[in-house]
C-alpha cells in the first residue's frame, strides 16, 4: 500500500514529537510519493527528517556495532 491516511499521518506527527522530546532522532527512509505528498499537503514535512539511502546505511551500521553484542 502506497498511501497514509490521516490516522498514520497523526501518528507520524505524534512519533516525531515524542522522540524530540525524549532527544531521539526520528527519520523516515524511502517514503512513498503519496506519503510525501500527504506530508506536505498536512505540513508535517516541515518538521519529519527523510534520510538518504546512504544516511541509513550509516545509521545502520552505527546501530549494528553499538548492539551487536546484545543479540
């Protein structure tokens, strides 16, 4: 499914909030085109992060070997 509904657009909006206020980065990777333009038409974009195919990777990585140990 490409599309979001207002439900999933809230609960984006409310996940982001919570993870600044609690100094946790929140970022979407590879978000539909629908998704994006639901973003944009509510105005959520302005304040949700999209990270880049190669951000993710980093960001991967870096979860990988901060909780490899753990597994």
């Amino acid at each position: 499914m490409d599309a979001i509904g207002g439900g999933g657009l809230g609960m984006l909006a409310f996940l982001d909030r919570w993870a600044r206020e609690h100094d946790i980065q929140f970022k979407l990777f590879d978000p539909s085109r629908s998704v994006v333009d639901g973003l944009v038409s509510n105005r959520l974009i302005l304040n949700l992060e999209i990270a880049t195919f190669h951000e993710m990777m980093d960001i991967l990585a870096d979860a990988d070997s901060r909780y490899g140990l753990a597994a």
